[in-house]
C-alpha cells in the first residue's frame, strides 16, 4: 500500500477577517517573521463612526508603524466628562476626568473608523511574511496537526492556527463549535460626525439620559462624532429628518455646548446588542475582535478591547514559538484564554450593567449611579484608579502595550 503525503501548511497562523482587529494581529505576527495569511476584503465605507483608541491601543498602533502616519487624523482625549442628563431626583454634578492627573497627554485619540482601515489596510500590503487573499472564507474543520479553511473560490488553506477575526456572525467560531451567548437592548445607536462653531477642546462629552448616552467625542479641528444612544422609535424619527434638521437636534441635544452644529458626510444606525463567547479557543483556533465580543458603543471598549485580544494572542503564539511548541496546540493558546477571560468578561457586565441603569426607572439604582459620580468627582484616589482600569485592566499587559516593551504591569 502507498502512504499517502502528508498535507503541507500554507502557513504558520491563518488570520480571518480583514477588520481593524484581523489587520492589526497578522501585521503584528508576520513582523516576527510568522508566516501569516490574512483572509478577506477591506471595507472601509465612511458611515459616521469613529474609534476612540486608548493609551495602551495606541502604544500598539505605534509598535507595529502604524500610528505616524495617523496621528495628524486624529484628535487627542485630554478631558472627558460625564453629565448625568436624565430626571433623575439626585442628580449630581458633572464629573471631568483629565488625563494628565495620571501622567498621560492624553487618555487617547479619536479616528475615524475607515481611516484606520485604510491605514492597517496600506500597512499590511507593506509587510513581509504576510499573505493577503481576498477570497471569503466558508468552513473551518480541524484535524491532529493542521487547521484547514475553505475559500468560496473552492481552494483549501492549511496552518497550525486559525483566528477567527470574522466580525460578530463569525463562521469560523460556529464550525469550531465555540457556543455564544447574545443579547439585545430597546436601543439603537445614531452615529454621525458634525463640524461646529465652538472649540471642543479636546473635551469628550458623554450625556446620561433616559434612553442612553449621548456622547461627543474630538476629531481634528471645529469637528465631533456623535454616539447618540436612544429608542428605535426616537433613531427612526432622526433618520427622517434632512440633514439641517438632523444637526438642529444634535445641537439643541448637547445644549448647544458646541455651538452651531452642521452634519458632515453621512449618518449611521446600529440596534444595540452584545455578544460573549463560552471559550476563545478551541482546537486549533483562536477568536479575537467581534467573532470574541460585542459592545454596546458605551466607554469606548469595543475595540480597545480587540486590540487588547491582538497584542495578547501575539505574546502568546510568539512565546510558543519559542519554547518550539506546537502554536496551535492547547497548551500553547492557554495564556490567551486565561488572559482574555477576565478582561472580556468584567468589561461586558461593566458597561451592560451602566447600560441597564440608565433604562432602569428604580429609584436605587439612580441613587446608585449619582453617589457613584458624586464619589469620583470628590475622592482623588478613587477616580484616579477608574481612569486607570478604564484604560486597561491593571494587571500585566502585553508586551506591545507596555511602556517597556516586557509585560508589565501598566503603571500609569
């Protein structure tokens, strides 16, 4: 009888999905020389949503080349300010968080989410060791040695390790049998980006109201973006209005703060919903960004929180590589499902907890909510420590986040 070949790798790790978080994880791979492919078309249509990008996620950015080039179409988050708007009986004050009193510039910076796309987008052409193919894929199955993924152009791609990058429906995560739990909110989140006749001053503005948040967020220049957190009935109405009236409503929402507001380039509209995953491993898979979790778009966590997954898996497959493990072996993908864990999973009850609060007309929760604001604004020690963790938790960082370049802890 003939022995049948063995099949060869195409690559050390197969990276599905061409978002921000799949761009960011295969240039990071490839530049230390893993043979990486990255599955999937760019999509980088101008929708009105922005991305505010923390300190630790610009650190990363910056460590892979690709924040030069961004760092002029961004806006620094100096200040950021929570105004309890809703008709709450004990409504507390205002409560401004400034990022130098935990010694940085700035918590971070606001960009457009196609901008960065296009940037990883350009970056990852430049990059050796990095495959693109823009084929779709269409099965994932995994066998002792290697992974495979089918293409719809009917070929077959074959690693050691397959991540799952492919958005919230990701069918990557569904063949590996990673179960998901998903939830839904009476919400809709209006996103649009507005220029004005008032300075922000690097000032992010989030309103608490009844039906949710109302954020504006700096962009360069007299320009916000918005995140306006309201019924679907309410967001329908909005989407009805041209685009005059559209900004009127923006204005007199902020209490024209910003001054006179005018609406530039197109609006969005998302239903708000979350999703958690039952594990971010499996065998011979990894599941970061969207295909691991999703927001709310509240406290800018969302992709913070998916490039915390792509400096993570890094450290991980790059430390496996080390010891000459198998990278998509259990043992090698242990840390990253340890790590990722406790972080996901504490941001999702935090933010979907705040969420819940602010529908909830319970008069202890209100009460909650404004002695918790009112605590932050009056005890340094305190508010430092939630500026801090809302940054990252504070535990050891990845590498590429750390100020040393070693997984420290982040001391800020």
């Amino acid at each position: 009888m003939t022995k049948r070949n063995a099949p060869v790798a195409d690559a050390e790790v197969i990276v599905v999905g061409a978002g921000p978080a799949g761009l960011a994880l295969a240039i990071a791979l490839a530049q230390e020389g893993v043979r990486t492919v990255l599955l999937g078309e760019v999509r980088t249509a101008r929708d009105g949503r922005t991305v505010a990008l923390f300190d630790p996620s610009i650190r990363l950015l910056d460590a892979i080349g690709a924040w030069h080039g961004l760092q002029m179409q961004a806006a620094p988050l100096v200040h950021m300010r929570l105004v309890d708007a809703t008709d709450n009986l004990f409504r507390p004050p205002p409560v401004t968080f400034n990022a130098g009193e935990i010694g940085l510039d700035a918590f971070g910076y606001n960009i457009e989410n196609a901008t960065l796309v296009s940037a990883l987008s350009a970056l990852a052409d430049r990059t050796a060791k990095l495959v693109r193919v823009a084929a779709s894929a269409t099965a994932f199955s995994a066998g002792h040695d290697l992974a495979e993924v089918s293409l719809d152009d009917g070929s077959i791609l074959r690693a050691p390790l397959v991540v799952a990058a492919d958005g919230r429906n990701s069918r990557m995560r569904a063949d590996a049998g990673i179960e998901t739990r998903e939830w839904s909110y009476p919400q809709t989140a209006v996103t649009a980006i507005l220029s004005h006749s008032r300075d922000h001053r690097d000032t992010s503005t989030e309103f608490h109201t009844r039906s949710g948040p109302f954020t504006l967020v700096p962009l360069p220049g007299l320009r916000s973006s918005l995140v306006w957190v309201c019924s679907p009935h309410e967001a329908e109405r909005l989407a009805a209005l041209d685009d005059e009236s559209f900004a009127l409503a923006v204005e007199r929402q902020a209490h024209s703060m910003l001054g006179r507001m005018r609406l530039e380039g197109g609006r969005g509209s998302v239903p708000m919903s979350g999703l958690a995953v039952s594990r971010f491993t499996g065998n011979r898979i990894a599941v970061a960004g969207e295909a691991a979790h999703v927001f709310p778009p509240i406290g800018a966590q969302g992709l913070n929180l998916g490039i915390r997954d792509v400096a993570n898996l890094r450290d991980a497959v790059i430390d496996a590589r080390t010891r000459g493990l198998d990278i998509g072996s259990p043992e090698a993908l242990a840390p990253y499902e340890r790590g990722r864990r406790l972080d996901v999973r504490m941001r999702t009850r935090s933010v979907d907890a705040l969420n819940r609060t602010l529908l909830a007309h319970f008069l202890p929760a209100d009460l909650l909510r404004g002695a918790g604001l009112i605590a932050l604004d009056l005890i340094g020690p305190l508010r430092r420590f939630v500026m801090r963790e809302g940054l990252a938790p504070h535990v050891r960082l990845p590498r590429l986040m750390s100020r040393t370049g070693a997984a420290d802890p982040l001391l800020l």
